[in-house]
C-alpha cells in the first residue's frame, strides 16, 4: 500500500495539550511594552549621576544613559530607542525596584519636610502652647534655644521683616527629626 500525498497528516502526533502550551502574544501588546520601557529608560535619563549609581545598571546600558542626558533633540529621541532595546534584553525588575525606592525616599522627604513647616508654623502662632508637642516628639530638644527662636520669629513677623528666625526654627526641627 503506497501512501497518498495526504496521508502525511496522519504521521503528525496530535497532541492538544502542546497547543496550550503556546502563549500567543499580540503585535500591539509588544509594542505596548516596548513604550513602556522606553518610558523606564527616559526614567533613567532624567536622574543625576548620583541616582544612577544607586540603580543596577551594566557598563553597556550606564554609558548609553550617560550619552542621551548629553544629546538635544532629535538625537536623544532615538537614544531613547537605544535604551529601550536594550532593556529588553535585561531584567527590568530590579531596575524598576531601585527607581521605585529613590522616588519613595524622596516622597517620604517632602512629606517629611512639609510635617516640619506645618509644626514651625504652629510654633511660631501659638508658642508654649505648641512647645508641648515639639518636646513630645523630639525630647532631646533644647526648650531654651526652641524658645528664644520663637521669640524672635514672632517679633519678625509682627514687624514684617524676612523670617530669619522662621528658617532657623525649621533648620533646628530637621536637624531633631534627622537625628531621632
């Protein structure tokens, strides 16, 4: 019996469970994660170099960084390119993870900083009464030193003069915060 031409289908195992396996991924889906980490690399661009050397970058994708904070205009858009095909070659998750810590470090400051004007602003509009919840918060404040800049700040203010005094109090509560 000679085999028909079609009959090589029959040879072919017809195993269902392999064609599971294939994940299909679409064009636009790829092109969506292209975006993105072109996106991740602009990131990257817009750091300083002290913010660099905190993120895990290899020498190839550091020099290319590097570069693009260098290059204008229609250069730097297709360094950009650059970085991102280059990232899909990398693990991009620590990447991100370094990026996600530098920002929410820098978030943490400013709220930081804006918990410390709020209390100054407090201090210098209500005075003793507000001295209280300084000490409380920081105990190895100097109630003097506190005192005495409050003093001043409310005598600057009432005389509308530049709050020197202000900056000062604002200066000694970032240093208590800093050091608790």
């Amino acid at each position: 019996m000679t085999k028909q031409p079609d009959d090589w289908l029959d040879d072919v195992p017809d195993n269902e469970e392999e064609d599971d396996e294939i994940i299909w991924v679409s064009k636009s889906e790829i092109k969506r994660d292209a975006e993105e980490l072109k996106r991740l690399g602009a990131e990257l661009v817009e750091l300083s170099g002290n913010s660099l050397d905190k993120i895990p970058l290899d020498e190839d994708l550091r020099a290319a960084i590097e570069l693009a904070q260098k290059i204008k205009k229609e250069g730097r858009r297709r360094q950009l390119q650059l970085i991102g095909k280059m990232l899909r070659s990398r693990d991009e998750d620590p990447i991100r993870q370094a990026l996600d810590k530098l920002k929410n470090r820098h978030n943490q400051q400013v709220a930081l900083f804006h918990k410390l004007e709020m209390l100054r602003d407090r201090l210098v509009a209500e005075g003793d009464d507000a001295m209280a919840d300084v000490l409380q918060l920081y105990p190895n404040a100097d109630r003097q030193q506190l005192r005495s800049m409050i003093r001043n700040a409310q005598k600057e203010k009432a005389a509308n003069k530049p709050p020197k005094a202000s900056r000062q109090i604002f200066q000694y509560l970032r240093e208590l915060a800093e050091a608790s």
